[in-house]
C-alpha cells in the first residue's frame, strides 16, 4: 500500500473511530485501493480479532478491541484496544508476553505517557504503541504481513 493510500485509510479509520464513538454501535466498511482492498471494522463496545490473528500476539485480558484494519492475507493489520490498566502496566505486560512468546525486542521508546516498541520473531516484525487515552490507555498492534 502506498503512502497516500495508506493516508486515506488512517482518515476513514479515525471518522469511523469518531462515528463509534458518537454512539453508532459498529462501522465495517471494504475500500479498494490501488494495492487491493482494507477492510475496517470498528466498535467502542468492540469487534472481533481476525480468525487468523497471529496466535504468538497476546492480547491483554480486559483489553477491548476497538477498531481492526486489514488489507488481505499479505498485508498489513492493525489492531486497536483500550485498556483500563496504566500505561507501564500495558507496556510491562506486552514486553513479558511477547518474549515468552519467542519475539526480541528491536528498539523501544519511553514517551513519558507512552511507549512505542518494535519487535522481530522469525522475519516477521511487530509494532506496539502504547498511550494513555483519557482514562484508559489505548493499545495499537500493527503487524505488516500477516502471513508466517
């Protein structure tokens, strides 16, 4: 996906974010690109994880999955959660789980009220971003492919 598509596609996310929160109860919407297709699927009470969501990416016990975005079998998806726990909270239980999970932490930055790591596994990558949203904190998984 090109960056300009990809632009488009984090617009549509956050008016349907916006949407779900303004008490519409689910938004799922399929955009064609010039890649192919994203399908959107977003809900403030919640949307369900892909059937094949990696099994080895944990996902936070009371963690609320808000919003999933994907763009086929060989593409990217991301995940968006809120959680009620704090923000190093979050970010302590990913580092733990996912290297128990066999994934390496590449880098990871401390953002005060948030945290931005990046992770490796077998020649697969792993993007979290972790920050405080309101009174909850907002967890965001990206995976850029989503075969392996």
């Amino acid at each position: 996906m090109n960056i300009r598509s990809t632009r488009a596609v984090i617009a549509l996310a956050a008016v349907l974010a916006a949407a779900a929160g303004c008490g519409k109860k689910s938004e799922t919407v399929t955009m064609k690109t010039s890649d192919g297709k994203v399908n959107i699927a977003v809900n403030e009470s919640g949307v369900a994880l892909p059937a094949d969501f990696p099994k080895d990416v944990p996902v936070m016990k009371d963690a609320v999955v808000k919003a999933v975005m994907g763009t086929g079998e060989q593409g990217n998806l991301v995940v968006i959660m809120s959680a009620a726990a704090p923000v190093a909270d979050v970010v302590s239980y990913y580092q733990q789980n996912l290297k128990a999970q066999g994934w390496s932490t590449e880098s990871s930055m401390n953002m005060g009220e948030g945290a931005m790591l990046t992770l490796k596994k077998e020649g697969r990558s792993l993007l979290l971003t972790v920050a405080k949203d309101g009174k909850d904190t907002s967890i965001q998984l990206t995976l850029p492919s989503r075969k392996g």
